[in-house]
C-alpha cells in the first residue's frame, strides 16, 4: 500500500447491499461523496442507445472503463478532505476475480497507490434485481465473499456494517469514524 494517507472512508459490498442509499444519506448530511462508476457508465451507454447486454458482453472492456473511471476519481479527491466512496479501486479486484479476468498492469499499479482511512463493509441485505444488475443472490454472496477478502488481503481496515434501517447504518458508520 502507498503511504500517502488519506482521509477518505470506502462504503462497499456486494450487489444489492444498500451502498448508494448509505452514500445519498451521507450526502444529504453534507458530507463528501463519490459515485459509483459501473452503474454511471452503464447509464451513460445507455444513453448512446446501448443495452445492458451489449455493456456487460465485454467484461474486460466494462472493466476497464469502469476502473479508469475510479482511478480518476480518486486522483482528483483531495487526500485530505473527509470523503466516503461508493465503492473504491480494490473492488475492481473482486469483480475481476468473479469474471475470472486477469488483473491488467493498470489494476496492479493503481491498487498499489491507494490508501483508505477504513472500509466500511455493508452486510447482505434481500437481492434486488434492477435494470443495471445482470448477477442474481447466488452471484452477490460471491461478489461479497470477494470483496471482504480483497480488503483484508490489502490490510485495510474493515468494519462491518450490520443489516439496520438506512438512518441507522448511517448513524453506525458516524460513529465508527
């Protein structure tokens, strides 16, 4: 991990987990938050008349234009600034893991240049399909499975948030600063 700290706090999970209600609540408090990028860049496919299908059909390409989106993001965030995230780079390891791709020497460097100050895991809420998710229960308790793992393995630390009312996790993550 790269030594720049930060002051920036990670909300993930797998699919159907509760992260942009989390995440839009924060914002409403006035806090500092980012978007997630899979669902932006799907929405803005979509706009150009792609299908969901077609988006996801290359997993590789959908991959990478979700990571390079991340990347960004976080290049522009002050490292200072309180901040929560709606996903961050490591999650892309755990979708790669899922899809059985490679990691590409752009997921290695830009997971060895990140820094969070904790990573607030949301546990498994009722899946939900909508039109942006192409995984089903089975796929979330994987994806999730991945993603608790990604992070321990990178020696964040984690915290895991309990299935509450949204205010409520809300208020849990407050106060596990």
């Amino acid at each position: 991990m790269n030594s720049k700290k930060t002051n920036w706090y990670v909300i993930t999970g797998g699919p159907s987990t509760g992260k942009t209600t989390t995440i839009d609540l924060l914002q409403q408090l006035g806090y500092h938050t980012t978007i997630e990028y899979a669902r932006h860049y799907i929405d803005t496919m979509r706009n150009v008349g792609d299908s969901v299908e077609e988006i996801r059909s290359n997993k590789k390409k959908f991959q990478l234009a979700v990571l390079e989106m991340q990347i960004a993001q976080e290049a522009s965030l002050n490292k200072d600034d309180l901040v929560f995230l709606d996903r961050a780079i490591p999650d892309a390891m755990a979708y790669y893991q899922f899809l059985n791709l490679d990691y590409d020497e752009e997921l290695r460097k830009a997971v060895n240049e990140v820094s969070y100050k904790k990573i607030f895991i949301l546990e498994r809420l009722p899946f939900t399909k909508d039109y942006a998710r192409t995984e089903n229960e089975d796929d979330q308790k994987v994806i999730h499975q991945l993603i608790i793992e990604t992070y321990t393995n990178l020696g964040f630390p984690i915290v895991f948030v309990p299935v509450l009312p949204p205010e409520e996790r809300v208020q849990f993550i407050l106060n596990n600063l």
